[in-house]
C-alpha cells in the first residue's frame, strides 16, 4: 500500500470556540465548518479538524488529551511580520526564530502556545 497525502488531522480540545478564535482571528485561517461537536478549518488542500473532548471519546480515541500536540505551519509573511501579528494578538512566543528541519528542508520558525497548549511551529522557507 501506498498513501498518496494528508486529508486531514484531527486534535481534541477542550473549548471550541476559544479555538476557533485562536486560529481564525490570529492566524486567518478559513472555517470550513462548525457546531457544537467540531470545528474544521482548511489549510492549504488540507484539513485539521479540532473535536469536543466527549466527540473525541465517542469516536473511540484512546487517551484523548488537549495540548499533547504539535502542528508546524507554513507562513507566507517573514517571521518578524509574524512575531508583531503574534504581539498585537497578545500572544508569547514560546521559542524562536531558530532553525528546524522541515519536510522540504531548513526553516526559520517560531513556536506558540494554542488555548490547550498544543505546540504551534510557524515556519518561514527560504
């Protein structure tokens, strides 16, 4: 077998909507849908999907736990446009800019804290 891409991830958290406000508002990030269950939005041709604590339990996860996660995302801005977005929004940068390896090679990044505490790489390619 042979898997061709990433459809799409899925994260359980604890509080939907002060989610959606983290990545919709800070990050700009498009929803594809929402209710009281989930919360979808698009990245790229992907999707991550962020579920309720008792969805996540209903489907079976093992363990679900909010902020036992890490996502690195790949900005379009230079990392000190990032950083000031990050600082009008108030929210701390937790390590970074420092080099990490990404899956196309070498990258700038800076890492932030979600609402659960899920770890958030935003990477600059060069």
């Amino acid at each position: 077998m042979k898997i061709k891409d990433i459809d799409h991830i899925t994260i359980p958290v604890s509080d939907l909507k002060a989610t959606m406000r983290f990545y919709h508002e800070v990050f700009d990030l498009p929803i594809a849908t929402i209710n009281d269950e989930q919360l979808t939005i698009q990245v790229g041709h992907q999707k991550i999907i962020f579920v309720s604590m008792t969805t996540a339990k209903q489907a079976s996860m093992q363990a679900p736990t909010p902020g036992a996660n890490c996502i690195s995302l790949i900005v379009k801005d230079s990392l000190d446009y990032v950083t000031n977005h990050l600082a009008n929004y108030g929210v701390d940068i937790v390590t970074g800019p420092k080099e990490i390896m990404g899956s196309n090679g070498k990258m700038q990044a800076v890492t932030v804290y979600d609402p659960d505490h899920n770890l958030i790489q935003l990477c600059e390619t060069k």
